[in-house]
C-alpha cells in the first residue's frame, strides 16, 4: 500500500509571512536581510539537532554583533514557532480527505525539536500514522539518511511511498532513492499530481 508524506512547511503551512520576519528581526536587533543571512545559514544544523536552540540564536546574534539573554532567546523561539503555524487550509482538507479514503499518511519535516513538538500537537497531525522530524532522525533532506531513516520507520519500500514537499531539491533527492515525488505549489495541484499515482480522493463539493 503506497504512503502518501507530507512536507510541513510550504506545503502544510504557509511560508513564514513577510511580518512575522519582519518581527522576528527586529526582536534580533538587525534588519530583516542581515536577519535571514544567519537565520537560514546556520538553519539546517539547528533542525538536524546540531545546535540547540541557545546556540543557534547566540550564532543568529553573532552575525548582527548581538548577544542574548535566556530571556531574549525564548522570545525568539516562541516567534519562530508561531512564524510556521499559519495552515494552508486546503492542504489540510487534502489530508483530510486523503485519509477519509484510506490512505496511509505519514509527516516528514525538517524542524527543530522546539518547532517539531508544536507540529505534532496539532489536531491535522493526528492523521498521520507518524510524525518525523529531521531533529530527531537525525538528518534533514535531502541527505539521503534522512529518506532512509523515514523508510525503515515506515518500513516500506522507496516505490511504496510518494513524497509531497514544496523544495524541489528535496524531492529530487527523494527520486534519486527510488521514491515518487509531487512538486508542491497548492492543495488542487497537489491533489491531482496524487490522482496520477493512482491516489485518489473524493473531493468535498
């Protein structure tokens, strides 16, 4: 039975809004540009647990000549939760239905654990049959353990899953192992891309 795996950001839920970074920025002390340089270069070692999350804001404020507190640091970890909560309502609605029709689910993001743990307590994560998430694994797409540690928890075969995520590159990367992919660029889009596998849903009138 193939398994159908979601990506959470970008797919899921929105890509961060232009605010919130704007926000989160500012509670950093710099500008939203010299902000995203660090937040991201030092972003995949955070989600693959290389870092915790004091030294990957203390790595963030090194970029911007900024030190923080335990006090400051929290309050970035809370903005960048809430920056990654905003759902795409027609991807739930494709979860939903997808699972109303028997489909086998499974959730795999590159998150750290600050972010995972607020994920998998969200009431579309309940259908999912697992939650996974690069921190705990650990490995984050596109390396290929990263797929090969989803597979054995699945314990499935590369053709008996179809990976659903926004980044072309992690797609690829999962192709390269033998697993399907769809591209992400909506719910209809996405939804069709599945029907072509043979994934089909009813979809709500």
């Amino acid at each position: 039975m193939t398994w159908v795996l979601f990506d959470y950001g970008g797919v899921i839920c929105q890509p961060q809004l232009e605010a919130e970074v704007a926000l989160l920025a500012q509670t950093a002390g710099g500008t939203v540009q010299a902000f995203n340089g660090g937040y991201w270069a030092y972003r995949l070692d955070y989600d693959r647990a290389e870092l915790d999350a004091v030294t990957y804001w203390q790595k963030v404020g090194a970029g911007l000549g900024r030190s923080y507190s335990a006090a400051e640091i929290a309050e970035l970890t809370r903005l960048d939760i809430a920056s990654w909560l905003h759902l795409q309502p027609g991807t739930v609605t494709l979860i939903e239905d997808l699972a109303a029709a028997g489909h086998r689910l499974a959730l795999l993001s590159n998150a750290p654990a600050e972010v995972a743990g607020v994920v998998a307590a969200l009431p579309v994560a309940a259908h999912f049959e697992y939650c996974t998430f690069s921190c705990y694994l650990p490995a984050v797409k596109p390396e290929p353990d990263c797929y090969r540690a989803v597979l054995a928890i699945l314990d499935a075969s590369p053709a008996e899953v179809v990976l659903v995520d926004d980044r072309p590159e992690n797609v690829t990367g999962a192709e390269a192992l033998g697993m399907r992919g769809v591209q992400f660029t909506g719910p209809d889009q996405a939804r069709a891309a599945l029907a072509r596998y043979g994934i089909t849903t009813v979809p709500r009138g």
